[in-house]
C-alpha cells in the first residue's frame, strides 16, 4: 500500500507565501536587501537573544558556531551519541574530535551525570541536543562547564520553541544552532541559524558566513571564509511563518494532546516523557516500542506502513556509524542510546496533519498493537 499519511508534511502559512511573492517581486533575491535582517532581528527578538544570524543549513550554523569558538584540530568536543550526523559532523569539519557520550533515557538528551568522566585537558566544548521538541537538562550541564570552562553550543534544530525552566532552548548556553529544513517547526526549506548573546561570536559567524571578506577592503581576505548565506526567499518564507509562532506551537500541542489521549492505554508504547521543568514543543511525536507490545520496532513500523502510515526510525547511535570506525575509544559503551535506537521511532507529526489524519493513525496502531 502506498502512503496515505506523511511523517511530515508542513504547513506553509498565507502570509509566508505572500512575503515571499512580494520578496520576488523586490528583485532581492540573493542574501542582499532588507528582508535576511528582518527575519534575523525577528528571530532574535522571538528568543530574546542579541544576536541572529541566518545561514545556509542547521549544520553549516553548528560548524559555524564551534569555528567562532575557536575550535580546531587537538580540541575534543563533547556530544551525545544519540543525535543526528549533523552534531557530530561540524566537529570534524573543524579537524576537532568528537567525544561521545551517552544520553538520558527518558528525553534522550546528554546526560549530565556522564560528562565529567569524559572531560581531558583537551576538552574545549560541548554540543548539547535538544531532541524531538524537548529541551536537554541544561541547569546541571551550564553549571559543570561554567565551573570546568568549557563553552556550550546549543543544538536547537529540533527545538524552535521548546522551554527549559521557563526559558527558550537557543538561549540557554554560549552560542546556538537552528536549523530551518523542510521537516523543521519554522522552515525555509533549506536554512538555519546562528543565535548568540556575544557580539564578538556573532560578528565571527557574519564574517565566515560570507567569504571571510576584509572589513578594510572588500574581495581582500586574510583566512578561509565560507559561502553559507541564506537568500532572500528563504528568509521571508521563515519570516511568515515566524510572524505566526504561537499558533504553530499551539497546533503542536494539540496533535501531541491528541495522540497522547488516543494512545496512553497502550502498555506497548512508551508515549514522550516531558520533565516538570521542561516544555516540550513536540517536534515529533516520538514512542519507544516496549517489550509488552510483543514486536520489534521494525515489525511494529512495517505494519503501520502496510496501512499507509509513515513513520521514521530514530536515529543511529553516532558510535556506530562507519565515518566514525577507529575514531573512537574502543571500550566505551552506550547503552541507553544502543536501547532507544532499536526501539524507537516517530509518529506522523507534520504541521498540516489534521485531527481525523491523527485518528486514522491511531486506529491503525491500535490494530497493529491489538
Ligand atoms: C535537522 C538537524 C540538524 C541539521 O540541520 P540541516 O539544516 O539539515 O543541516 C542538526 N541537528 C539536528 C538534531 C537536527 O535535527
């Protein structure tokens, strides 16, 4: 059968398409004119952070934020082992050495208790992730490395909106990363974003971004630049939906309710844990499939999509993945990302899922789990 419901579809507002449609009428199509800064100064507005500034990807943002820090080749960055490649990539792209380590079990985020013992005179960093719409327990992590020295680079792709003790994700640590692509709750497509309260930081990110131009004299360069600008269009499509965050925040929080309601009876599925200081976003509606259900995640997948459901599997832990064979120390392990990468993965969340799409997937996996 083919797919009758996408794990995400999004949802582009009128007003975003109108700005863009005026944005190409402007003849600012490229990164020049008004409307980069605009969503850059609105974004920033929205977090309540100094500084935005918009790049061409959620990862190019992360490699941006650590070449900003300073980090290269000798330096070891600290990260979790369950995220995307993209985490532990702009590491790499920096020649620095990503340190894995295990995350929490129940909101699968960097789990502060294991860091110190990872931490080596070459510790520069740590990326932390927050996952699926819920922010990692920042209090203990800001603390242990105000105390250790270390910057904090937010991963936040997966957390536009997302709340650690009553503040935004994005703004908690030194610098963060956003990511803008298609499945993400703000999208430009393809885009992201570097936030920061540190002018200095910022004004690094604007030069790299751009070609690393002299200040002094434009097309004359001293070091390595990039070409990691975000257009115009882009820009507006983010702004428009920017303009109406609360109600796509809003609208997440209803899905989530609503698959929360349909399917908490089921002992065959572990529904998103969201801590007491915590709010999560609910990027996506993530389950584990536990033991009593009687399946395989894998089986439990095939069937919903044997019914037209799509989901996503989560994603592997970064400790086994092949780009990282004889990177890593050969006796470390990584239980609980090793456990929740075998039994989880994502129900249909996308922002222009509707409330009977949300019940046809619930019937199913209630007739899958039955
Ligand atoms: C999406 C995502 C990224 C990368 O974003 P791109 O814009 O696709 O480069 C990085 N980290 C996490 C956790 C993500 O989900």
């Amino acid at each position: 059968m083919s797919v009758r419901i996408a794990v995400n579809e999004p949802h582009i507002t009128e007003t975003a398409k109108r700005l863009v449609q005026q944005t190409m009428e402007s003849g600012f199509v490229s990164s020049a004119g008004p409307m980069v800064r605009q969503f850059e100064s609105t974004f920033a507005a929205f977090l309540g952070v100094e500084h935005a500034v918009t790049i061409n990807s959620g990862t190019s943002a992360l490699h941006l934020a650590l070449l900003a820090l300073g980090i290269g080749p000798g330096d070891e960055v600290i990260v979790p082992d369950f995220t995307m490649i993209a985490t532990v990539n702009a590491v790499l792209y920096c020649g620095a050495t990503p340190v894995l380590v295990d995350v929490d079990p129940e909101i699968f985020t960097l789990d502060p208790g294991l860091i110190e013992a990872r931490i080596t005179p070459r510790t520069r960093a740590l990326i932390v992730v927050h996952l699926y719409g819920h922010s990692a327990d920042m209090q203990p992590i800001m603390a242990m490395a105000r105390m250790r020295g270390l910057a904090v680079v937010e991963d936040a792709a997966e957390a536009h909106g997302a709340r650690c003790r009553g503040r935004l994700c994005g703004s908690l640590g030194d610098i963060a990363a956003f990511s803008f692509y298609g499945n993400k709750l703000i999208t430009t497509g393809e885009g992201g974003m570097v936030v920061t309260d540190d002018a200095a930081l910022a004004a690094r990110v604007r030069s790299l971004r751009d070609m690393a131009h002299d200040p002094e004299k434009r097309f004359r360069h001293v070091e390595l630049g990039f070409s990691f600008r975000m257009s115009s269009l882009q820009a507006a499509l983010g702004l428009g939906q920017l303009q109406h965050v609360d109600e796509l925040l809003a609208r997440k929080q209803r899905m989530a309710e609503h698959y929360r309601r349909r399917l908490a009876e089921h002992a065959g599925l572990r529904l998103p844990v969201t801590k007491d200081w915590a709010e999560n976003m609910h990027w996506m509606f993530s389950v584990l499939v536990e033991p009593q259900a009687g399946m395989t995640r894998d089986a439990f997948c095939a069937a919903l999509r044997s019914r037209g459901i799509d989901t996503r599997d989560f994603f592997l832990p970064c400790s086994t993945q092949p780009l990282l064979r004889g990177r890593l120390p050969a006796n470390d392990t990584f239980p609980v990302s090793n456990d929740i990468a075998a039994r989880g993965c994502y129900l249909p969340s996308g922002l222009a899922l509707t409330e009977m799409q949300i019940d046809a997937v619930c019937d199913a996996v209630d007739e899958v789990l039955a």
